[in-house]
C-alpha cells in the first residue's frame, strides 16, 4: 500500500521532481563556471585563444584582420562584433590589452551574460506563448544545461549567436503569429545579418527567412527583405573594423576553409557529444514530421523550416576538419524551442496528458540535467584546480624582459614554441602585437589544406628576420611549419622556465 502511495506521488509529482533536480543542478552549473572562469586557465572552452587576441588587438588600436600570408601570419576566423563589445567594455573599465587576465575575464563574463541571457529571454518567449510558466521554466533550465554542457559558449562568439537566434525567433512569432505584423521581419533580417557578423554560421538565420518566402512564393516579400538585409549588411561593413572587405571575407572564409573528415566528425561531434543528445533529435524528427503533415501554424512550420535547415547545416559544417559539435547549439535550441511549444499546444494536450508519459520526460530530464553537470563538473575540475597561474607569471616575466631589457620594438617578431602542457601560450598574448603565428593549428590546417602559402614565413626564417624565438628551457626550437631554424638563431638568455634565441645576424 505505501509503495503504491509513493508511486502515485512520483507520478503526480515528477515534473516537480525534475524541476527541483534542474534547478539544483544548475546553480551547480553556474558555481562550476563561475570558478572555472575566473581560473587562469589559457582555455576553458576550446581555442579560447583566437577569441581573446582579436579583443586585445581592438584595445590596443590595432586591425583584426591582416593579410594571412604575410607577418605576423595572423587567421582571425570570427566577424567582429562579439569581440569589439568585450573591447568596448574593456577600455571602458579601463583595461590595457596586455592586462592578459583581466582580458579573459571580459571575454568570460560576457559570454556568461550572453548565456543566461539566452534561457532567460527563451523561457520567457515560452511562458507567454504557452501560458504555461512551469514546462518553460524546465525547458529554459534544460537549454542551460545544454549550452553549459558543450562548453563552447563560454568565451566564444557562439554565446552571443545563441542569444541572436532567441531573438530572432521571437521577432519570426510576432510577424507569423494570427494577428501578427509582418514588419517583424525586418527585424529578424536586422538580428539575422548581426549574427553573421557574430560568427558565420550566423548565415543560416538569414537564409531560413529566404527560402521560407520562397516556399511561400511570396516573391516581393522576398525582394524586399533581401534588399534590407543588404543593406544591413552594407551598413556593418561601413562601420565594424574589418580593415578592409577583401581582408575580411579572406580571413572569416579562408579561416575555415578547411577539408573534411569523416575521422574528424565521429571523433569530436559524433561519438561523444552528439549521441548524447539522441532522444531530443529523434523527438524533433518526430514532431517536425508531424507539423508539416498536420499543417500547424504559419509559425510551427517556419520553426520545423528552421530546425531543418540548420540540422542540414551543423552536420555538413560539422564534417570539416577543426570543427566541433558548437555548430549545433544553435539547432539544439531551436528543437528544444519547437518541442515545447508542440507538447504545450492546445491541440496535443490529450497526448501528453498520461502519466507515464509524464514519468517518462521527466526521468529523461533528471538524467539529462544529473549527466550535464556531472560532466562539466569533471571537465573542468582539473581546470579549477590547476597551477596556470605559475605559467602566468612566468610568461609576463618573459614578455617584460623583452619589452624593457631588449627594447622589443614593433614589427619585430617573435615566435614561440608552444609546449605539450600549453606552455607558452600566453605569451601569444602578452606578445599580441609582435607574436609570430599566434594560432599554430589554424597555420597549420591552412598549410595542410593549400588554402594560403607561408613562402614568406620560410624567407623569413632563410633572411633571419624572426627577431626572437623563444622556447621551453633546453628544448631545441621547432615551428608548426618544419622550417629549420639550423644556423638562423643563437642563445640569447633564459627568463624562468624559457630560453630566448636572437637572429644570428
């Protein structure tokens, strides 16, 4: 009898349950990132590096984007707009661009913003859409954990993109809702070109909007929405620092240009992190299939067009080479967003109105929000307690040296021989304006791949004009490009666990 009382009560209660487990394990969540963001952890969330160079680079007056083939051999892959408001708010408060940590901190905390920003905004769309605040509450803890889980929107372009794509979808409902205004869309056409110039993948945003008037055959719609998009854009390039359009586009193009693999894909999207989230996908096929056969609302279909085309997107972008599984935040919101709001429609409540329905979701969602966490915690435990402050010092020791001891001066180039433990790796930014190839594996994909030539890098080596390399005490110097470095150097000095070797002129 008891039993049965407790099994009642878990039924009638498990949306309580997983709520209550959400909430918890979220707080956890935000304790987690908080620690590891103030860390000083060279890279909490995966090339954190070619995020933070680009806002010091904006701080201290100097262009983002350079020729590529040319010194300092710089591939800066993002648009502009994410690292010109940490910069912004950097000079600001007042922080130089080699106050390296205080950098990181910027990029971290507004990505953090830009996160819970995200579940914030999508849990309220959902709440007034619905009228029903308890399931928007679990689905906004449920896209937290899942953007906190990937890692990837902390200190990246992809948090602010996420937070765009809320935005715009919430501009989409107010053109395609029943007494909706469709001047909404220009608008979504605004949000949309500002996520590519967020980041590129941005695009989809935009082109989910074209082809859903194209299915429409709404042909002036279409006209006119393009012309303002092109003039949105039109404006961006006028006013954001991208140098000039050429460098640019060669830069955020050729930046990720690279060849694809089906090793790559499995290796770093599929096997570990895409599967996980299995049930979601399949529940979005599920209803996506039935939308489009049961013709639901204008704005049900453009969300089902959405989720399509930016699945279709994410795994053809996902197969390239340096790519990861952040190409489907964006995707996974979108589900997350259309799945709710399917389960909440009037029409489906006799579905999901059975218990052990309701049981089911709401096991799924302890697990999903227990396994979220217990993950992150694990990731970045060694990050929490790690001794990268040591390095730290070490490498602004090194810097300092050669700024007041050598009178480093611009246009003097330094290259540094990065170590198997991130050794070296805040000299790239403590040496931002003088660092040869600061971005080692994106030279090297792109020597891989064909995509540029560093010739002018091997004359530099030949014509002993790398003024400074610097490496790990006792090891020889090596470049991510095998140029022999035989009979260009010679011992100059050691500054902590760091030899630096000058020109042999």
């Amino acid at each position: 009898m008891e039993i049965n009382k407790s099994l009642i009560w878990v039924r009638d209660k498990s949306f309580m349950i997983a709520l209550f487990f959400g909430l918890i394990s979220a707080l956890i969540l935000l304790i987690i990132k908080f620690q590891a963001s103030i860390s000083y952890h060279p890279d909490i969330s995966g090339s954190e590096g070619s995020t933070i160079v680009p806002i010091q680079l904006l701080v201290s007056g100097s262009p983002i984007y350079l020729d590529p083939e040319d010194a300092p051999f710089r591939l800066s892959q993002y648009a502009p707009i994410y690292s010109t408001i940490v910069a912004t708010f950097c000079k600001v408060v007042g922080w130089s661009a080699l106050e390296v940590h205080k950098i990181y901190l910027a990029s971290r905390l507004w990505s953090n913003i830009f996160v819970l920003s995200t579940v914030g905004l999508a849990g309220l769309f959902l709440n007034r859409v619905t009228k029903k605040p308890f399931i928007a509450i679990i689905a906004a803890l449920y896209i937290f954990h899942v953007l906190s889980f990937w890692l990837l929107t902390t200190s990246r372009p992809d948090s602010l993109l996420i937070l765009l794509t809320t935005v715009f979808i919430f501009f989409c409902y107010n053109a395609l809702k029943e007494d909706g205004n469709p001047f909404w869309f220009y608008a979504a056409i605004f949000i949309a070109v500002t996520a590519f110039f967020v980041k590129q993948s941005g695009a989809i945003l935009a082109i989910s909007v074209g082809v859903y008037w194209i299915l429409k055959r709404e042909w002036k719609t279409l006209v006119s929405l393009t012309a303002f998009g092109i003039l949105i854009m039109g404006f961006y390039l006028a006013i954001l620092p991208i140098n000039t359009i050429e460098l640019f586009f060669t830069n955020i193009i050729g930046g990720v240009a690279n060849s694809a693999s089906w090793e790559w894909f499995y290796d770093w999207t599929f096997q570990h992190w895409l599967l996980q989230f299995a049930p979601l996908i399949i529940a979005n096929v599920i209803v996506s299939g039935y939308i489009v056969y049961h013709k639901y609302s204008n704005f049900l279909l453009f969300l089902t067009l959405c989720c399509f085309l930016s699945f279709v997107f994410s795994t053809s972008t996902a197969f390239k080479i340096g790519a990861g599984v952040g190409y489907y935040q964006d995707y996974l919101l979108l589900a997350v967003i259309q799945v709710t709001l399917f389960i909440a429609h009037p029409a489906n409540a006799y579905r999901f109105d059975q218990s052990l329905l309701k049981m089911g979701a709401s096991f799924y969602m302890v697990l999903a929000f227990l396994h979220c966490t217990l993950f992150v915690f694990m990731k970045y435990k060694s990050v929490i307690h790690s001794n990268f402050e040591r390095n730290y010092i070490d490498e602004r020791n090194v810097s300092e040296y050669l700024y007041k001891e050598k009178n480093l001066k611009p246009k003097e180039w330094v290259y540094i021989c990065g170590g198997n433990q991130m050794e070296g790796y805040f000299l790239n930014h403590f040496l931002v304006n003088n660092a040869l190839i600061p971005f080692p594996d994106l030279v090297y994909l792109a020597d891989l791949n064909g995509t540029f030539s560093f010739d002018k890098f091997k004359s530099m080596v030949r014509r002993k004009d790398i003024k400074y390399v610097i490496s790990l005490k006792g090891i020889v110097p090596v470049n991510i490009l095998n140029v022999d470095f035989t009979n260009t150097l010679k011992y100059s000095s050691t500054v902590g666990p760091y030899d630096i070797y000058e020109a042999d002129k």
